[in-house]
C-alpha cells in the first residue's frame, strides 16, 4: 500500500477526476494491482483476528505496525490534507477560513487542492483551524506541514487506543475486541493515519471525553474535564457534539431522574462550554465556521441518502420537462428524521446503554450527512467498538468503505451514479418496512 501510494496516492500535483484514464497512465496497473492487494490482506487480516485478540495491548502494538510504512508515504485514498494545509495558510496570513475560501489570497498550493473545494468556506471549528495556522506557520513547506498533519492524526489515534479500554470497561465488553476495531481497523490505517483526516483528532478527543465522564459519575472534576474534552472535539468538528445528549446520561450517578440529569449533565456541560469559549478567545474565530457546515455540502453525491432521493426526483422532473431544486430541499427533509431517530435513541437510553445509544446517533449522523465518504465511518466505529458484542454488521460496512476510493482519492461511485442512487432508494424504502414492521410489533 506505501508503495502504490509512492506511484500514485494523492500527490501533491493536479488532481485527476476521469476514471476512464485508470489504465492509460505509467505504472497504472502496478499502482492499483499493489493498492488492492494490500487493502485485501489488511482487510483479511483485521476480520480474522477480530474474535481471539490476545490484549488490549497486543491490538494497540500491531495497528500501530501495520501503519509505519504508510508514515513516511504520500497520503492516500483522499486530498483532504491539502485542503487543510491551505486553511492553515489562510489563517495565518490574518484571514478567516469560514468566510473566506481557500484561494482568496490564493494558497501557494491551491493546484493540490480538489476542485470543488477551493472556493468554499471551511468547515472546521476554531480548534482546528488555529491547530492548522500553527502547523503550516512551523512547516513552512507543504511537505512538512502534511507531516505534521499527519502526527496530528497519530495523536488522536493514540487517544482512542489509550481510552476505548476505558469505554469497554464500563459496557462489559472485551478490552482487546474493542482496540482491535475501533483502532486497528484497516478504515483508521487508511483514513485517518495515512490520509492524515481530522476525523483522527476529533474522534480520539470525543473518545477520552465519554472515557473520563463515565470513568467516576458524579465525580465534578471527571464531569467537568470530560465535557471540555467533548467540547474541544467538536471545536475539530461539530459532529462530535452528537453524542454530547448521550454522555450527560451517562454522567449520571445512580437511576435516572431529571434532577440528576440537570445536576451532573450541567456539570458536563460548564467544561463544554468553557473549552469552546476559551479556544474561540484564543482563536478568534466566532461562530462564522456554523456557515461553512452548510457550504460543505454544496458537493452532489448519491452515496448520502437525502441526496440520492433528491438526484432521482430531479431527474424524473426532468423527463417531464419540470426544473425542482429537489435535492436542496430532501436535504432539509431529512433533517426531520433525523432529528426523530435522535430523540428516541436518547429516551432509550434513559434506561441504560447510552454510550451505545451515543455510537449509533454518531451513525445515523454519518448516513443522514449531506454528502458520505468512507472515513465518516470512523466516527461511530470507536464508540461502537466499545459497546457491541455482536460485530459482524459493525465491520461488514468498513470492509466495503475500504475499496470504493482509490490511492489519488478518486471515488469509484461516481461511475455508478444511476444504480447507486436506485440502490440507496431500494434500501431507504426496505428500512422503511423494517421500520413499520418493528413499531407495529
């Protein structure tokens, strides 16, 4: 894999969008003959080894081997990093990211950037954004700042191996288990490590805060220093305050009651806050970078659903000769859902299981998006590790994440748009009558 990211990751040059060039091209067939066989054997290994993991730290050791060659290697399967090397210089020229795109000044390496991010906002929070001016400022050079990008992505890797034994603790379940997926996963390797994505930091915080919140409930000091650590998580990216509900349950120390949840939920809550006032003081950003969530959309794609069912109804308008803003507005319809399925797993959760309650509102965050790559799936995939015995539907979708990208970060969907979308409509109406059917027994 670091050597067909060495012939042909995501390199610092133009990015290339037709797929059709895939064998036209030097070293082509090696890059992704290299490339497939080496996600196969990470992939085959990690589903072997998932049931009879030795230790905690035995899980912790080998995820952190097999990412050493894929270290000193050029990222792969995405571009991202680029796009944050610029934000990073667009700050430190005195500007703001969230209202200002990347190619305002322009960025010195805006040619590495993906086109269809280089006129838009970020939309990263301010802790992000202040970590990224500080790394391009010492880096100075694109290389150096895409390595400590990189380092920064280890860290928040290293924080979910050092915690999730914590979170598998408090849900019964096996510590090695938990480690081997959630940190091990081929997914971490690839996405976060390799493609230095902030998923990394932000996941690795959002996983030490639910740890130390839930490590003494009730305790002041644990509540208040776990919701900071929630707090500067979502500072990295608002996803993370998904499970923030989810965590002041757990907080509670004893049976549930709405006393106690105002008590050691507004404790969690006065670390939340403080943290994300003081990196905004420190930053001095506001909340401009709300806007640029929005904007991160602004990319069409039928791997996300609310898409995919606007895409299909735009184009069946278009038979008839009718123009429909159709996907802007599923978009906004899907806010309802899920907005629905986020309060029944809370009232669920007031009776125990809320850290699992936590990863699959973190799920349905990453499904119900606007817009769906293969590295939102480490959002929920820590926190679940932590919390699932039963793990086969929890890895068959990170087997299947690992091969829709290619090393440039070229997605192979995008050549199947059609039967993708009539796919997720298919599903979104079977998990429909799955749904009737649950609530009608």
């Amino acid at each position: 894999m670091a050597t067909s990211a060495y012939l042909g990751g995501a390199l610092p040059s133009q990015p290339r969008v037709d797929l059709m060039t895939i064998w036209r091209e030097e070293h082509e067939p090696l890059i992704y003959l290299l490339w497939l066989t080496g996600t196969s054997l990470l992939m085959w290994a990690w589903w072997v080894v998932r049931h009879s993991v030795p230790s905690a730290r035995w899980a912790g050791i080998t995820g952190a081997l097999w990412s050493v060659p894929l270290l000193a290697a050029p990222p792969l399967g995405s571009r991202d990093v680029y796009s944050y090397a610029c934000v990073g210089f667009t700050y430190a020229a005195g500007l703001d990211p969230s209202t200002n795109s990347v190619s305002t000044l322009p960025c010195p390496w805006l040619e590495s950037v993906a086109p269809i991010w280089r006129d838009t906002p970020t939309p990263y929070g301010p802790l992000f954004v202040l970590l990224s001016g500080a790394i391009v400022t010492l880096g100075g050079t694109l290389a150096a700042s895409i390595a400590l990008f990189r380092a920064l992505a280890v860290v928040g890797v290293g924080m979910t191996a050092l915690c999730l034994p914590a979170l598998a603790r408090r849900c019964e379940i096996p510590e090695g288990q938990a480690v081997w997926l959630g940190m091990a996963s081929p997914l971490v390797v690839i996405h976060q490590i390799s493609g230095a994505h902030n998923d990394a930091l932000m996941v690795g915080l959002l996983v030490a805060g639910l740890a130390l919140v839930t490590s003494s409930p009730g305790r002041t000091l644990t509540l208040v220093g776990g919701g900071a650590l929630l707090g500067l998580a979502g500072t990295v990216k608002a996803t993370a305050w998904v499970a923030v509900p989810f965590a002041a349950l757990a907080a509670i120390a004893g049976p549930y009651c709405l006393r106690s949840l105002i008590r050691y939920g507004g404790l969690m809550m006065s670390g939340l806050f403080t943290a994300l006032i003081v990196v905004m003081l420190v930053s001095g950003l506001s909340f401009g970078w709300v806007g640029g969530l929005v904007r991160s959309g602004d990319v069409v794609g039928w791997t996300a659903p609310s898409t995919a069912v606007g895409v299909i109804i735009e184009y069946a308008a278009g038979l008839l000769g009718l123009r429909v803003p159709a996907v802007v507005a599923s978009r906004v319809a899907s806010i309802a859902p899920f907005a629905v399925i986020l309060i029944m797993l809370w009232w669920r959760a007031r009776r125990g299981h809320a850290l699992h309650r936590a990863g699959l509102a973190l799920a349905a965050a990453a499904v119900l998006a606007p817009r769906f790559h293969p590295w939102y799936a480490t959002w929920p995939l820590a926190v679940l590790a932590a919390t699932v015995r039963r793990t086969h539907w929890l890895v068959w979708p990170c087997v299947v994440a690992c091969f829709v990208v290619l090393p440039d970060g070229r997605s192979i969907l995008r050549s199947t748009r059609l039967p993708g979308e009539l796919l997720i409509i298919g599903l979104i109406a079977w998990v429909g009558v799955l749904g009737v059917r649950r609530l009608r027994s």
